[in-house]
C-alpha cells in the first residue's frame, strides 16, 4: 500500500530542481530591487543545477526500480564523481566569493515584500529536502 500511494523516483528527481529555481527566480527579485539575498541566489543556482545532475545520475544509473529510468548502465560512478565535484566546487565558489555576494540592505520588518518572499523561498526548499529525503532515504 505504501507505494502505490508513492511518487515515482524519477518524477521526483525532476521536481526537486523545479523547486530551487522556483525558489530562485522569486529571490532574484529582491537582489535586483534591494541587493539583498546575493548568497542564497548564488546557492540556489547552484543547488538546482547540482539536482538537475543528481535527477540524471538517478535515471541513467540504473539504481532505481522504476517504469521511467534506464536500465543497467556504467554511468553511475562517473555521475557520482561529478555531483560530488558540483557541490565541492559550490561550496568552494560560494566561500570564495563571499564578500562580493554580502547584501547591501537587511530585512526591514517580518511584515515587509523581502520577508514574504525569503519565507516563500524557505518553503520551497523544504519541500525540495523532504521530496529529496523521501526519494534518496525511503
């Protein structure tokens, strides 16, 4: 009963770096109008292209037991070798720029547009977490 009532590994691979770029396209908003949320964004961009390599890596691996991927193949270590280059280098290049990516202005008030937005972009990771949780860890 618990899979049949189960999203499907591969649509979920699919979805989660739906939701970062989500998440992303509202946030750039507030950079371009206040400055603000340069280091999120830049994680964003990164954590969504990360997923969209991961989504790929869950397909083509032949790890899964699902009607959308691929059967057996031999790109599953040169896969997990790059994803872990992605976030290494993610981490590092966020680090590195840190400075540069500082926000010009803080929140105002919990009431105010940049508020709003920044919650709404905290929901849409959270949703992409347990999605990824639910799909990597089940």
């Amino acid at each position: 009963m618990g899979r049949l009532l189960a999203w499907d590994p591969v649509e979920n691979a699919s979805l989660l770096p739906w939701l970062t770029g989500t998440a992303f396209l509202h946030s750039i908003m507030i950079q371009e109008r206040r400055g603000m949320l340069k280091t999120w964004n830049a994680s964003l961009v990164l954590a969504t292209g990360t997923l969209a390599i991961m989504g790929t890596f869950l397909v083509r691996s032949g790890i899964l037991d699902s009607i959308h991927a691929f059967g057996a193949s031999t790109v599953g270590i040169p896969f997990l070798v790059l994803i872990g280059v992605l976030i290494a280098g993610s981490v590092a290049l966020v680090t590195w720029r840190r400075a540069a990516l500082r926000s010009e202005h803080q929140l105002d008030s919990l009431l105010s547009r940049e508020a709003a937005f920044l919650l709404n972009n905290l929901v849409l990771v959270a949703l992409a977490f347990v999605i990824f949780w639910g799909t990597f860890f089940r």
